[in-house]
C-alpha cells in the first residue's frame, strides 16, 4: 500500500545527536539511527539478529553498536562485527542496513529495495532550506497516529484553513476560492490567488501594508512531499524586489499503515535577523499543526472504529487530495509487479 | 442482540446545555445531540458524511453544525444544508437522523427504524419524574463497563444489597427473604413484602418509626427501564396516607455491546422541603451505584477473558433476570425477521 | 505449550497475609489464595461459580470465601457451602480448586490433574531457603511480561551479566569464558570456573580478599526451577572451610503463555548478622532483576510485534538455553498426549 521505493525523511538531522542510538519506526519497519566518530550517519534495523532484542537498548562502541543482552556488535552496514566468546560469525548474523543521505537539515532514508537507492534521486529543499535567504525554526518531528496521506489530503486542500485554524490563522476567504489544480506526472500542484485581501498582521506592522496581492501554491510529489509558497506583495505592484514569500517545507514520512511523522517548517525571505518573529511563527505554526492534528487522529479513529464500508463521499475540493491517491496507488502498484 | 426499535435514554435533558455539541455513543453507534435556537433538541449521527470526521470538534452556526474539518453544515434533520464552494449538494451528503423527545427531564431517542418511532411509546416516568410530590437530585449518566442487561440482572435481583452494598444500605434480610416475581408479557415485576423490620435511620429520625412495615417492588418493562418502588408505614398501619415512598427510577441505554449509560435517581414524597435530605440521599445512593459498577464490571472482564463458554449456573434468585433475558432475546429476534 | 504436571510457586509464603483474599493468575488461570484460621493456605478459582464474578471482591467468613455478588459461600477444596435462599446446592456449584503446599517459604501449587499431585514431588530448596547458615532479605514476587522460558534462558546463559548489567555486577570476564554445560535427564547444569580473578567489594570488604578462586553453577530443572551457585575463596585454597557461598533460589511461574512471576532471593552463608550486608546485597540484586525485566519485555514485545516467522539465529552460549526449551517441550508434549 505504501510506495517503499523512494526517500522519506528518517529524522531532522539535528534530531540524530552525536553518541546516541535513535530508534524510530518507519514504514512498519524499526530503525535504528546512529552517527559514526567522523559524524556520518548510519540506518540499521533495530532488531539483534540473535533474539531480537531491540538494539538501541544498548550502547555505541567506537562506530559499533552493541547489543545490550549478549553484546553482539554490528556496524554501519549491518555487519555484525563480534560475537563474544565465539571465532565465526554465521552470515545470518547480519542486520538490514538502509540507505541513509543527510542533505538540506534532513536524513532520507531508502527503506525498499537497496539496490535501487539513487543519492540523485533525494527530494530537493535546498532552495530553501540551504539558501541563507531563506530563515525559520526548524521542527522536531511531529507524530500524528493517522496515516501519512491523511496528512497530504489536508495540506492539498487548505480549505480546511477556513475551519480548522478559524481562531488561529483561518479566515473564510480560503474555503471561498476555488483552486486550480495541476497534475503533470507524479506530481500535484494546487494554486489560489487574490489580487486584494487583508494582510496579515505581520506585514502590517513590518511592511505598513494593510492590503496584499497573494499567491498560495502547494506542491506534492513522492514519496511524500509538500512544498508550500506563499508570495505576497502591495495590491497592484508588479515589482519582484517588492515580493515577499513565506515558504513551507512539509515532507512527511509513514512510521505504520496508522501513523506518521511530520516534519514541517515555515521559512521566509524577510526580516530575517529578526529573531522574535522567528519564534512568533514558528510557535503560531506549531499551534496550527496541533490543530491538524486532532483532526486526522479522530478521522482515522473513526475509519478504524466504522470500518472501509463506512460511506463517505467527495466534494470538490478534494480534486488534489485524490490525485495524490491515485499517484501513490499507481506507485505502490508498480512496485508489487 | 439489542433491540433498537424501542426509545432509550440518549441522556438527562439537563446535561445537554445551549450552544453544546454533545456527543455520545449508543447502540454502537456515534450519536450528537444539540439544541436548536429554540431549546428543541436533535440528534444526528456524530460523522461528517464527507471524511467522517466526529461534528462534535465541529460548531454551532445557528441552528446547524458545521463540520470542523471542511466546513460542511447539517441541520438536525441530518439535511446537508452547505458544502463550502460547491452548490450542488448531493443526497449522499445527508446525515442519519434520529427521533428525540424530552420529556420528564429525559431525551428519549429512537436508534432502530426510524418510520417506526412513535412519541406515544415513550416510556412513562410522569407521576414521579413530573410530579411535583416527589423530589430527588437527578443523576448524570453514569458509565459502565458492562452489558445493559447485567444491570437490568443487577437491580431485577436486589438479594444483592445484603453483600454488595453490605458496608452502606445493605442488611442480610433482602438475600434471606424469598421474592415473588411476575412475568406479564414483556414486563416483569419483583416483589419482596415484610410486615415488621427495622426502620433505616432516616425514618427514625423524620417520624420516629424504630420498626416499619415495608414493601420493595422492581417494575421492568421495554428497551431497558427500570421503576423500583419502597413503601414503609408503621407496623400494622392501614391509613394510606400514612405511607412513605421511595422510587427509583433507573433507565439504561446500551452504550455498545459491552458497556451502558445508567440513569438513576432515587426521589422521595415526603419531607421535601428537606435538600439537606436530598444531598445526603443522593449522596448515598451514588456510592451504591459505584458498588454495582464495579463487580458488574468484573463480571464482563471475567466474561470476555474467560470466553463464551466458560461455565456458570442458575440459582432460585435469578428467576426475574431469566424472564428479562427471554424478553429482550425475543424482541431482538422479532426485529431481526 | 507448558507443562501443568508440576509444581509452581503460586506465591511467598509471606505474601498471603492471614485474613486476606489473595488473586493471582497462573498457568492462564485466575486462582484465590487464602488462609484459613487455623493458617493453613489454600487455593481455589478466583471465580464465583454462578456468574463468574472474581471471588477476590468478596470476603473470607470463617474458613469461607464468600462472593461480593450474591453471596454464595466456599470453602478451600472448591465446595460450595452456601447458596442464599435456596436449600439445594447442585454439584456444578463448586469451583476448581488446586492441591498448595508451603515449604521453603514457597507457596507451591499443582495447576495440572488433580490426581497427580504429589507432595514428595515438591521441589527441595531446604538446604538453603530452610537452613538458618543461609540469609537473605526474601523477595516478593516480581512481574515480568514475557513468557516465563524468557527467564530461564537469561538466568541459564549468564554471559548477559557482562552486558546487561555492566553498569552494577557485570564483567567482560563472564562473556569471555565459556561455560561447560551438562544436560542429564530433565536437569541442565552450567558451570564456568576461575582460578583467580579480582574479587567484588564485599569480599575485600569483610575478608581481605583481592583475588579469588571462583566457581559459578546454575541449575535448572522442571517445572521452572532455577539455583545458582557461586562460591569464592583465597586463589590456590584447598581448605573447604574458608569456601564463602552465595546461592540464588529463583524458580518462576508462568502467568499467562507472556507473562511470568519471578521469585528471586540471593542467600549467603557468610556474615550472617550483618544486617546491613543483607540489605544492601539484596537490594543491588533487585537493581539487576529489573535490568533483565526490561530486556526480556524489549525481547517479547518485538516477537509479538515481528511475528513468529521473523529471523533469529543462535550462538555458542545458547547451548543450555536451547536445552532447556527441548526438556520442556518434550514435557509438554507428554502431557498433551
């Protein structure tokens, strides 16, 4: 069901300290995170091949880790590298590693076929993530116990904004525009945009704009990422240097068929020393996640408690989100051949 | 296993305040009870027909509730009555409606076949719940863990007071003393009659009775009420007005197959003046519900670990919640053909 | 898949305090442990024979277990004495009850036939738990949610200790020696010797001893019994009477097919007035049950959560381990037979 043969984000790099073992679920699969001496990190499966004990329960000696039962030791690769107390080591004695690549604050992880992980292939943030330009509070990864295309269907459809995030971010305008929706290959885009409407206070106080000319543009494509832009600019210029963007980066990645996480960040190219701005959105955005949150747990609470044949139907927002169904149906279905 | 085509306690009128979405699960299924602008209560099935998110994180908008999620509205028809950015609005979209009638300071609900439910049918608490002559402190619903028919069997056989509630109301005289049971059609009657024992505390204290003459009559009737009646007098009296009444009246409702909401409440026709009285009554009448609750609740834990064949047997007391079991086994079954 | 011909500790002698109704599942099966006036201890179902209410919610009348529900009485071979309100008590009203020893300061009890339990078949631990030269601070029992062979398998490869408890008793030595394992009949025997390694604290502490000849040898025989020995004396002793012995009893039971009580007490025959040394031993000895604890519930969540069918591979040290698993398969098969 869910396409394996792509990078998903494992965990923020700045998550994966230095000495530690990090465990974390990821596609039903446990995965043990490490960093060597020389700072390189490494994926493992976060299971002893002897008993199966979780290895993170144990320690890391020198670029090894050992298991805290009976002190097998495996390295980066899952090789298992010592078994006390006995000269051959059994092939079997080996654990799954996965492709790991750190890029733009991110660690991508390959969890399907090895032989198929192409550091090529790694999702591109670095326009934002790596471009000083670009500032913002990075995230810890959020758990959400619903399925990660829960959360695409509700980043491809910001209508819920109206409702979702009424007494945070939302205003009705949002719910009240029609999209308009591209898919070109395997990828979504859904765009909305006003030559007038209220600015929101931030650009008020910074800007003295008290009306903009906005853009809101979401973008998806697999395994499971989620760019938003949103430019804004005085009702009428037609400027660049007078455009201001505020720009989100949202990959998500499954830890089972029922839960993700979430690794999203708001960036923006203005009055970027401004360190109390910084934490203002960034605490405002945490609060809107939260409120996302509640509302695809009690979705998914719901499917598991009516069961598939529980009814539903579809309006017409929800063009994006079953364009991103029917991509990662077609993925996913590619890969079982 | 339950019949739905009956009215049931969906909950006390005064738990469902104005401007609340109030939500509750009966009969296994996801009920939202609200009031309209003018104090008439609805009930709707609690999911959105679109992604079947819960209506109760939703809202209020007058007299729909709109979803929290996409912003859909539905009156307490269940009529889908706005999709934002879309006019046309499908059948599809409605929600399950069901009947709903307060009276007597309950909300009844019809669960089963809703051409069928008839406010005559009503159960019929009037000539204590309405009746100005008796008072008491009305009861929240009270969950249990449990099947609604173990607390239909626990209050039909009340040889139980003299071990559960053996520390608070319980005296060994109830278990010693042989009830009489009717079974008239769908009703049963339990009756226990003693001409001279001696008088609760209360009685002592209010009329100076040390000894009473006392009678204790359990009434079941259809989908799950209960009405239990107490009469004490002074030994050998034959003037009517001279009696004092305690009643209970106990509806439950079926929450899911394994557990249920009990509303109770004990009410009195004399000294009522008395709230000191009614506190303290109420007070200890709800440490005896808590008794019940929890072996009832043992007893359906045992019940599900111990599976559906684990042994048990009949004893002379069970008389009334056999005849209850027959009756509800045979309107289930009357509803099924 | 266990064995129930056997005997198995059902409790410390000390746990069943006089007067109290004492539940405890074993083997699957919810037992009641009481004592009767006269002290002696008896064990019947924790379940009411008439409606499968726990009998633990009731309360001891004389030598009686009377259940909380409806009263009815049992005495501590299962017979049901009393049924209020009603003369006859039918056969099926008795409840199972299972043949208990005390010994030892064990509570030993036979959950299999009936007719096949045999007091002289009690396990013998009087040479230490019985002899006043041994001492030690008698544990309760501790939980343990992983099938009690879990147990077995850590106590009999003690290689674990130079991992697991690394941070309290463990030394990379016990790893480093193999152990020379004997398998006769039902019993396994694992026995690693030394000739002069450095002695714990205690021993420099109390004797002056730097060094010391050591000798480490578990035990294990059926059901689920568990001794090791250590005795340490001066490198190069021939005189048996300065060999200092420290004997762990540790026999455990199964309480469901994941889930097992331990009873784990560490005895000395050395400074045996020293209170203080008792409680300190004993209490760095609970620092390292609970540091197994938590390996073997790592060990038992993943095999639930990976299934059976995921990859294990054994090495040099699971020699006994697997022993064991053997001896007790062959029982259990017997018995199923």
């Amino acid at each position: 069901m869910i396409p394996r043969n792509c990078w998903y984000v494992a965990a923020m790099a700045h998550e994966l300290l230095p000495g530690a073992l990090f465990p974390r679920t990821l596609l039903d699969t446990p995965v043990l995170l490490f960093r060597r001496q020389d700072g390189s990190a490494a994926a493992i499966e976060d299971r002893c091949s002897h008993r199966r004990v979780a290895l993170h329960l144990g320690r890391l000696v020198g670029d090894h880790v050992q298991c805290g039962y009976h002190g097998l030791e495996f390295d980066g690769s899952g090789a298992c590298v010592r078994i006390p107390n006995q000269e051959r080591i059994p092939p079997k004695a080996c654990v799954r590693a996965f492709a790991l690549v750190e890029r733009d604050g991110f660690l991508w992880i390959w969890m399907g076929d090895q032989a198929l992980a192409d550091a090529a292939l790694v999702p591109d943030y670095a326009e934002i993530c790596s471009d000083p330009a670009y500032v913002g509070r990075r995230s810890d990864a959020m758990h959400v116990a619903a399925p990660y295309t829960y959360n695409l269907e509700n980043v491809l459809d910001l209508s819920h904004v109206s409702y979702v995030h009424r007494q945070t971010v939302g205003t009705p305008l949002v719910a009240e525009t029609r999209p308009e929706t591209t898919v070109r290959g395997d990828t979504v885009v859904v765009r909305r945009a006003w030559e007038r409407i209220d600015a929101p206070p931030v650009f008020r106080r910074l800007f003295g704009w008290d009306q903009v000319k906005r853009t809101q543009t979401i973008h998806f494509w697999p395994g499971a990422n989620i760019r938003l832009d949103i430019t804004s600019e005085p009702v009428g210029n037609t400027d660049p240097a007078l455009v201001r963007r505020i720009r989100v980066v949202g990959p998500c990645t499954p830890q089972t068929q029922g839960s993700h996480f979430k690794f999203s960040t708001m960036y923006r190219d203005f009055a970027q020393q401004d360190a109390a701005i910084t934490e203002q959105l960034a605490d405002a955005f945490a609060v809107t996640l939260n409120e996302d949150k509640v509302l695809m747990e009690d979705q998914w609470r719901n499917a598991c408690t009516d069961g598939p044949d529980a009814p539903m139907f579809d309006i017409a927002v929800d063009q994006a989100p079953l364009a991103t169904r029917r991509i990662l149906a077609r993925l996913a279905q590619a890969e079982a051949h």
